[in-house]
C-alpha cells in the first residue's frame, strides 16, 4: 500500500491510499481519483515524506479490539455526515447521480440504493460514485 497526499487545482489537500503507484496513475488517468471537497478530477501529487521505521521505540501499536473501535467509530461519523448533509433518494440513485452529472437536475449531494450493475454503469460512463461505508453488526448481537 502507498499513500499519496494530493492537491486538487482548487487548492483542497487530501490523502489517498493505492495498492501500487500505477493504480493511481491509471485511476487518476481515468479521472477516478477526485477532491472529496469539490470533486475536481485534476488531481496533482504532493510532496511527502516517506515513513521511515526509526532506531527508538515507538509507542505500542493499538491491538485489534482498538482498531475495529476506531474503525467502526469513524464508519460511523462518515454515515452521520452522509445521512445529516445529502438528499437520501433511495433506489432512484442511479438516475438521479446520472441526471446531476449531465446538467439534467440541479447539481446537490445525494446518497440511496444502487445495483453493483447500475453502479458499475454509472463508473463506466464517468459518473463519480462511491459506496457508503456499512456498518459491522453489534458484536452484543452476534451469537
């Protein structure tokens, strides 16, 4: 895995994950990696410095129960944010995300229900789309 810090050409910074720096040359190439605050796809590569592992100790790293918390708990605030500030337009995502994206409805946030077909539809055709985040069952729940 590398991480990028990017810029989009409004000035916004960001950082991305990629499994390898040619998936975020091709991804970028196919205007897939956008600004998560106004979705340019004229996307441009920070300088960064590389995490390089020291000679001192470091402080011990959280164990599995800590990182599913903080994982679930940010999964969480992503959904929160989603459902407070975009319009839930439920199975009509896939055409409304369409219609938004060639000027046919007024440009907003939206979230709803999408086929991974309508989905992949949509990436296809230049529409940005990702999913939202689920939420991992309530370990209180699970036998």
């Amino acid at each position: 895995m590398i991480r990028y810090a990017l810029q989009c050409e409004h000035g916004h910074g960001f950082e991305a994950w990629f499994g390898a720096s040619a998936d975020y040359d091709d991804q970028a190439a196919r205007g897939l990696v956008e600004c998560p605050e106004c979705g340019s796809t004229t996307i441009s590569k920070q300088i960064m410095a590389p995490a390089v592992a020291g000679t001192k100790k470091s402080a011990a790293a959280p164990d599995a129960t800590q990182l599913r918390t903080m994982m679930t708990q940010a999964v969480r605030e992503v959904r929160a944010h989603v459902e407070q500030n975009f319009d839930y337009v439920g199975d009509a995502f896939a055409r409304e995300a369409r219609d938004i994206h060639e000027g046919r409805s007024e440009k907003r946030e939206i979230y709803g229900e999408a086929s991974p077909a309508e989905v992949k539809k949509l990436r296809d055709d230049g529409v940005p789309c990702a999913p939202l985040p689920s939420l991992p069952p309530d370990p209180a729940k699970l036998n």
